[in-house]
C-alpha cells in the first residue's frame, strides 16, 4: 500500500490515525540518531533517508540520478515496516540485529531481506531502532554499496 506524498508531513498526515504515534515516534528515532550526512525524503512511496547526490554524485543504480537509498519506514497496509538497505548488504550488521532483537522484543522478528514488520505499533523497539540507525556512517554505507552492489 503506497501512500503518495509530496513531504514527510504529508505522508505522515496521511498513514491511519491509529498508527501516526508510533509512526512519528519511528521516524524520530531514526531521524534523531542516523549520522550526519543522511537526508530524509520521500520516495518508492516511503519516508526514507538517503545519500544526496551532492555527497554521492553516482546516485543509485536502479534509479541513475536520484540519491543513494538507506533506510526507509512505511505504513503498509497490516504493519508499519523499517527497510535498512544496510542490513541488507552486510551480513555483520544482519546478525547483530538478529542476535539484538530478542533482547529488546517479546515478539518474533518478522523479517525479510531489509525488511522488518511491526504488526503491532506496540511492539517496535525503539532503543534498537536507535542502535540500529548509528550502526553506518555515510562513508561506511558507499563503501558497502559500491562492493555489493556497484559493477
């Protein structure tokens, strides 16, 4: 379910009233602990935070000429969903966060490559959420682009 926006507010007013603490709380929590050099957006119908083409003029492959992609939180249509394209890429950070997430969640990881599904707002965990969003710096994240992705 692709909530179409022109803003973070925008799609933020838009994602079902029951979800938007929890939504708000999420994006604060990655926005407020990412490091420097990340800048939020909207794209492929998500709140995302990126590489600007200024830092990374190469952009992203799939998409030439648009910014770099990093992570991304959505309200889809039975849960809220954090996508982490570094998970994705480094199978280090990939088992530190499964190793972590029982520790911070009664709940069964519901994951797939980049993907983690909170059904139940109540259930994120936010403190590794945080962690999780300090893990790679913008530098870091390039490096691990161009090695697994970039030919």
């Amino acid at each position: 379910m692709q909530i179409p926006a022109i803003s973070i507010e925008d799609y933020i007013s838009k994602i079902p009233e029951e979800r938007q603490e929890a939504f708000k709380k999420l994006f604060d929590t990655v926005n407020d602990n990412l490091p420097e050099g990340f800048t939020g957006n909207v794209s492929y119908g998500m709140v995302g935070w990126g590489v600007p083409l200024k830092t990374y003029p190469a952009g992203y492959h799939c998409t030439p000429g648009s910014p770099l992609p990093f992570m991304s939180i959505a309200s889809q249509k039975n849960f809220i969903a954090l996508y982490h394209m570094g998970m994705y890429a480094s199978p280090e950070l990939l088992e530190w966060f499964v190793a972590e997430y029982p520790k911070h969640s009664k709940r069964k990881l519901d994951m797939g490559k980049s993907c983690v599904r909170f059904k139940k707002a109540d259930d994120i965990p936010f403190d590794l959420i945080a962690e999780l969003s300090k893990k790679m710096t913008v530098q870091e994240w390039i490096t691990t682009y161009e090695s697994n992705f970039k030919k």
